[in-house]
C-alpha cells in the first residue's frame, strides 16, 4: 500500500508537492498546528521516496563488480527494469567514473560495464605495446567480444585520463615479435 502511495506520487511528478504546500497554507490558516504536523508528515514521505532509488543503486554497483564484462541489456533482464532506465543508471556511472576502477563505455546505442581486473589487465596488455587485435586476443575470454569495444575501451580511458602512455610502441612490439620467432 505505501509503496503505491510512493508510486502515484512520483507519477504525477514535482507537482504535487507544489500543489500540497498550497493546501497547508490554506490549512495553516485555519489550524496552524495540524498545518505543522502535515508539514513534518510530507517532509518524511517525501525523503522515504528516495530510499528505493538508494537501496536501487547500491545493489546495481555491487552486481556489476561481480562480472568482467556486462551489457545494459543483460542488466535489464537481470533487474526486471526498462532498458531506458538501466541505460540512464548507467549513463549517470559514466559521467562519474574518473575516481571509479571500473570502465563504462558506450558503443552501438549501448552500455558496456568493464571491473578492474579486466581493466587492470587491459592497461597491462595496453603498455607492453599490443595493439586492438593482440589485446582482443588476450582478454577475449573474459567477455570483450569485438575490437570496437576495445577501441571504445581505450577511448573512454584516454578521456578520464587512466591511461599512460605506452612503454613500447606497437610497431616495436610487432617487430620485436616478428624477429623473436
């Protein structure tokens, strides 16, 4: 019941809040006390509206952490969620990710979530001088399909600045391994 509550309040938006003020300033004239107490009363029903959203986002990070490499549509089907709004979740997580280990990067009108082990690796494999097909090559077991993601992976690392500059040059390491064999 509460939850449904919660449910048809935040359908008809920030509207009602407006709307609500109104009637307790028309109430407040009559009765300034029972004016006070449904003010206290909106004031807690409105920041309980949030506890869903907070309980929402801790338990969406601490899912994605688990995997090596994760899509927004797995992640809808997972949480039961519109897909529009996994991939706002997880537009929101890119915008935020400078301090974050793990990578969100966006490519083919979806989300690709990416934890710190892959990362840690790629950054690793990235360094030694491989290239995208060596470096698709290497991590392909662990969830990274096509070379465009790894481009988008190295483009959304580049942007947030976690990314060094390369050791060995991937003409170098080519060569290298050329002439080793």
């Amino acid at each position: 019941m509460f939850q449904k509550f919660i449910l048809i309040l935040k359908s008809i938006g920030r509207k009602w809040f407006l709307v609500f003020i109104l009637i307790i300033l028309l109430i407040f004239l009559i009765n300034p006390e029972f004016a006070i107490w449904m003010t206290i009363i909106t004031l807690i029903l409105y920041l309980v509206s949030f506890i869903p959203n907070l309980f929402f986002s801790n338990r969406f990070t601490r899912y994605i952490k688990k995997f090596n490499s994760i899509d927004d549509t797995t992640l809808a089907k997972k949480f039961n969620k519109p897909l529009r709004t996994i991939q706002e979740k997880l537009f929101d997580l890119s915008q935020n990710q400078e301090k974050k280990s793990w990578v969100v990067s966006y490519l083919n009108k979806h989300y690709y979530v990416y934890n710190e082990e892959i990362v840690r690796k790629f950054k690793e494999l990235y360094n030694n001088g491989l290239g995208e097909k060596e470096i698709l090559e290497s991590i392909h077991s662990q969830g990274i399909k096509t070379r465009a993601e790894v481009k988008s992976i190295i483009d959304t690392l580049i942007k947030y600045n976690k990314l060094e500059d390369r050791e060995i040059s991937v003409k170098s390491y080519r060569e290298e391994q050329r002439f080793k064999d």
